[in-house]
C-alpha cells in the first residue's frame, strides 16, 4: 500500500518519486522508513546530536549541525520549527538518474517492507537540508515514548535553494526519534580497569619492600 506522505516541495524538485510502497501501514513499534537517534550529553541532560536516516530510494543519512538549540524540561525536549542538517550519506557527489531499494522493517509490529522508486533528475554536488519535529503540533518530541501525533518534515536543496526533496510524514502514537543508550564500559572493561589497578598497587608494594 501507498506510504501516506505529503509532499512538501514543489512538482518541480529534482527527486521525483514514483513509488514508495509499505506491505502494512501505520508502523509500530518504530518508524520505519523515516526514522531518527537523538544523543544526549550524560552531565547536562542537554540534547547534543541528531541522527536522522531515510529510506527512500536510497539510503539518506542526516546529522544535526552545532548545537541543536533544544530546551529539555518535564521530559519534552523544545526544538526550533526548522533545525539545519548535514547530509551524512549518500557521499556527493551523486549521479542523476533512478534509485531504487528495498527494506524490511523487522522491529516494526508486524515486519514491514518498503519498497521505494525514485528518479533523481541531475547531479547532486552540494546540498543543505533542514528537519521539522513536531508532538500534537509541538515542536519538539517527548523523550519517553507517549501516545500522541508524531508529524515529521525533511526537506532537501541544493546550495542554489532549488527542491530537492520535500517530506511530511506523520504518525499516530509511534514515535520518529529514539534516545540513544549511554555508553557504559562492559564487563570485561571493568575487568581490565581493575586489573591495571592491582598491577599498579602491585608494583608500588614491590617497590617499597625493595627499598626498605
């Protein structure tokens, strides 16, 4: 079936998608074909990056740019309606013509797959990108998961402000943005960390022992 996207661009944008079919719609349990990490500094709180990957014809990956300029307070993080991104992926520069790919969803309830057409009508050499996020007409996005609208806008020019692409997408009670899990050291690390403490107590006792 049809993804229910909107097309926030012009007819005349340089990507025009031809076909950008899911085998079961809305997802849940993620996104699916739209979907994003949000990175969280472990001190402040404060939101540092967002990592946004769409599934479109080919794979898009896009990285917030500085600071996001996000207020985090009651589990909300407050974001500014347009926040600039970089295109992470494909590298540029990328040739004109169609792009095509398949995916399967599997941590989606149940499995779905997206299969996605596009023809790309020049060559793409440098581009700059902006990212909507949006809660029951909010910007921003809860932290925890929470029942709700979800609404989603991508957008895509090139350096001379012409369309690239334009995406809106929006969904009902499954969130576009994951948080990403802190880095803790595993077992093995502590292992390690401890070892090179007794070494290092060790060798400090040895050498008290030697001088006395």
């Amino acid at each position: 079936m049809p993804i229910p996207w909107k097309n926030c661009g012009k007819a005349g944008d340089i990507l025009s998608v031809q076909t950008w079919d899911a085998s079961s719609w809305p997802p849940a349990g993620t996104s699916g074909p739209l979907a994003g990490t949000a990175t969280f500094d472990q001190g402040t709180g404060a939101l540092t990056k967002l990592l946004v990957v769409l599934f479109l014809g080919t794979k898009w990956v896009f990285e917030s740019v500085g600071d996001p300029g996000a207020t985090v307070a009651s589990g909300f993080v407050t974001l500014p309606s347009s926040l600039p991104m970089a295109l992470v992926a494909p590298p540029l520069p990328l040739s004109a013509g169609p792009l095509s790919r398949t995916d399967t969803f599997s941590s989606t309830v149940p499995p779905i797959t997206v299969l996605s057409h596009a023809n790309l009508g020049q060559n793409l050499t440098s581009v700059t990108a902006s990212l909507g996020l949006t809660y029951n007409g909010m910007s921003g996005f809860p932290i925890a998961p929470t029942a709700g609208t979800y609404g989603a806008m991508l957008q895509l020019l090139t350096q001379q402000s012409a369309g690239v692409f334009c995406i809106d997408l929006e969904l009902t009670d499954t969130p576009f943005i994951g948080i990403a899990s802190a880095a803790i050291p595993t077992l093995s690390e502590w292992a390690q960390i401890g070892m090179v403490i007794l070494l290092v107590v060790g060798g400090l006792l040895a050498l008290r022992h030697r001088r006395a």
